[in-house]
C-alpha cells in the first residue's frame, strides 16, 4: 500500500510540476516574450533568413517605440504574418525619400536631416516604393510609423504599403538567440538630431 502511494503521491508531483512550468509559458509567452523566426532577407545583414529571436512584447506598454527599434509587427496586407523591420519615422514627422537617402523633419529640424544609418552596409541606398515616392514628404499619422527593412533592395516595407499602426506591432526584438554562435541582445540605436 506504501508503494502505492509513494507512485501516486510521485505522478501527483509530477503532473502539479508541469502545471505550474506550463502556466509560467503561457504567462511569458503571452505577455513578455515571444520567439519569432525571421523569414526572408529583408533584414540583410543585421538578421539573416532563418535566425530566432525573442520578442519584447512588454516594453511598449510602458514607453513607446523610438527611431531604430528593430520591430515585430502583424503584416499589414496578411495579418496572419509577422514583419520585422526597423522604425525610421515616428507619429507626427514627415518622411521623405530622396537621392538615395532617408530624410526626418520634425519639430527639431524643420527644414529637414539626412538620416544617418550605421546599421546598414556600406553604399546602401534608399529607393522609391508604389506608395513612399521619391521627394514626396510623407506626414507620419499619430500612432503609425514609418518602417524599413535593412536590405532596402529587397524589402517590402512602408515605401510598400504605408505606415504601421501601433496596434499591429507585437513588439520590439530583444533578443538573437540561433544561431547560438550568434546569440546577442539587440543594440539599440542612438540616433542624435
């Protein structure tokens, strides 16, 4: 009778251990972090096709998204899609694209900055898209944003389809985590005008 409850009281152990580690997923997943794969190479060579991170999806209830956070957000043509992409233009700047270049306007630069971008290889440059034209100023809508991919030649982003609503983006990515050789938080960038 001892052994047979020393079995139960051990599968009784047994099932109330991955309750509680199935209930901390659920918890992590929902609301913290959710691992993405990136898919394709519109992030080239900052993320590469097929690479893992790990998705902040806490941080932008507290602040909001800022110029360079790499970004996971709903597609906005399939919603059943993720994106990953880098936001270039914040709610209520004017974007433009121009000669190459992405240009900000804002209340600091009214007439207008070229957008420095240390993330992107050497000699990339920006083109026109269907809806971002070139030299027309984009006006950025309170909560939407402006977003590119690092491989501007093979991207479909903003120059696309148009801004991102705040409500479409899970999060910002935090963490690469495969390839393991790879492994690394994700730097933000400090961009300075």
């Amino acid at each position: 009778m001892n052994i047979l409850k020393s079995v139960g009281s051990f599968f009784i152990d047994i099932i109330e251990t991955i309750v509680i580690a199935l209930a901390i997923f659920v918890v992590v997943y929902l609301f913290l972090l959710q691992p993405h794969q990136v898919r394709g190479h519109s992030m080239d060579s900052s993320f590469s096709d097929g690479e893992y991170i790990l998705t902040d999806k806490i941080s932008y209830r507290f602040g909001k998204p800022e110029r360079g956070d790499v970004v996971v957000f709903k597609a906005p043509k399939n919603q059943d899609y993720d994106y990953i992409k880098r936001i270039i233009g914040l709610p209520e700047e004017r974007v433009k694209v121009s000669k190459g270049s992405v240009y900000i306007y804002n209340d600091k630069n009214p007439s207008g900055v070229k957008l420095e971008e240390p993330y992107l290889d050497k000699g990339t440059i920006t083109v026109e898209g269907a809806w971002a034209k070139e030299d027309k100023e984009i006006t950025v809508k309170p909560d939407q944003y402006f977003v590119l991919g690092d491989n501007r030649s093979h991207s479909s982003d903003s120059r696309e389809w148009g801004l991102v609503p705040k409500e479409n983006i899970i999060g910002r990515a935090w963490l690469r985590y495969w390839p393991i050789n790879e492994m690394a938080f994700i730097p933000q960038v400090d961009f300075r005008f």
